[in-house]
C-alpha cells in the first residue's frame, strides 16, 4: 500500500511576498479549458512571471524547491482546483501563510498538500531567511504543527480535522476507498437490492 501519510515535509523554500495571491494569479483562467492537469505546473504563475523577470518562479535558484512560502489571504478569489494543481506539478509539497482562501486550502489537503499559518513576524522572518540561503532546507512538520529553518523553530498551525487527515494519511478519499473495498463489496452483498432478491 502507497503512504498517504503527510507528517512532514523537508525541501527547500521559495519565498512568495504580498498579500492577497488569488488563483487567477496563481493558475490564469484560459488554463482551465486544459483536458487534464498534466502541464499545469509549468503555467504556474504564467502572467505575473511574463510581467516581472524577477518573479520567484523565474529565479533559478528556487527551481526544485517544494515549500513555498506566501502572506495573508492566498489562494483567495475562484474556487479552482487548477492552482493548487499547478503548484503540486510545479513542485510544491507544502505552503506556510499567514492565511488562505477556504476552498483554495480545502483542495489543498484532498491533494495532500499541508497548508500551514504562521505570524506575518515569523513569515517574513521566514521569506527574508530563505533569500539569504535558498539552498538551506525548510522542514514543515505537520504532526507537531512547527516549522523549522537552521537553529530557529517556527509555530504553524493547521485546524485539527486537515491535520488528522494530512497526518493519518486519509486526506485521499479515494486511497481510502480502495483500500476498504473488501469491507464494501462485503456490505454490498449482504444488500437484497445489490445481492438480488
């Protein structure tokens, strides 16, 4: 059986700064006529990465990093599962905020991606740090709800019920699905209307 677990989360940072990050920013919406997910990643930030050369998405530097770093309200506006999408395919295994949209978060957690909230002190703490040493490792530690960068640890929150999830490994209804089909077709059978009168 695959882990689904997603106690914690080490790789290194990619500062995102500013405030009110929507999904039309993060995933522009003449992506969404896409058929499938597949190259959403490398769209990731499409227009604002054409508008300023210096986006962190652009920055050699931060290529392959997987904890993406933001302020208040991101993933705010649209309730589109292709942003947070395109940040997994782009590489983003967890994200610390101060906060974020609902459903934006909510699709987060059904693809396994922890989103953690911070102080606005600590994040750009955090954001600042990891310019000075984007090659050093952030470590996002769902189970203790902490974050982690060289000597300093950071206190991130996640409401209890994603954190369950996240951490026990059941934020994939499908897996869990799967994983119970003996249990199901079991039940399904002893139903006269599945089983036959």
């Amino acid at each position: 059986m695959t882990d689904f677990k997603r106690r914690q989360i080490a790789g290194r940072g990619i500062p995102l700064p500013g405030n009110d990050i929507d999904t039309d920013r993060i995933i522009p919406a003449r992506f969404l006529k896409e058929v499938t997910f597949e190259t959403m990643g490398e769209h990731a930030f499409e227009d604002a990465k054409k508008q300023n050369p210096e986006h962190p998405f652009n920055q050699k530097v931060y290529q392959g990093a997987s904890v993406l770093v933001v302020g208040q309200n991101f993933g705010c506006g649209s309730s589109r599962e292709h942003a947070p999408q395109a940040l997994m395919r782009w590489g983003i295994a967890a994200i610390v905020g101060g906060s974020f949209g609902e459903i934006f978060f909510g699709n987060c957690v059904m693809l396994g991606i922890p989103c953690l909230r911070a102080s606005q002190e600590d994040l750009e703490w955090l954001q600042t740090a990891i310019g000075r040493s984007p090659q050093a490792p952030v470590t996002v530690d769902v189970e203790k709800q902490e974050v982690r960068f060289g000597d300093r640890v950071i206190k991130a929150t996640v409401p209890d019920g994603p954190r369950n999830q996240l951490v026990g490994g059941t934020w994939d209804s499908t897996a869990v699905l799967l994983e119970a089909g003996a249990t199901i077709e079991a039940t399904a059978g002893k139903l006269p209307y599945v089983a036959g009168w």
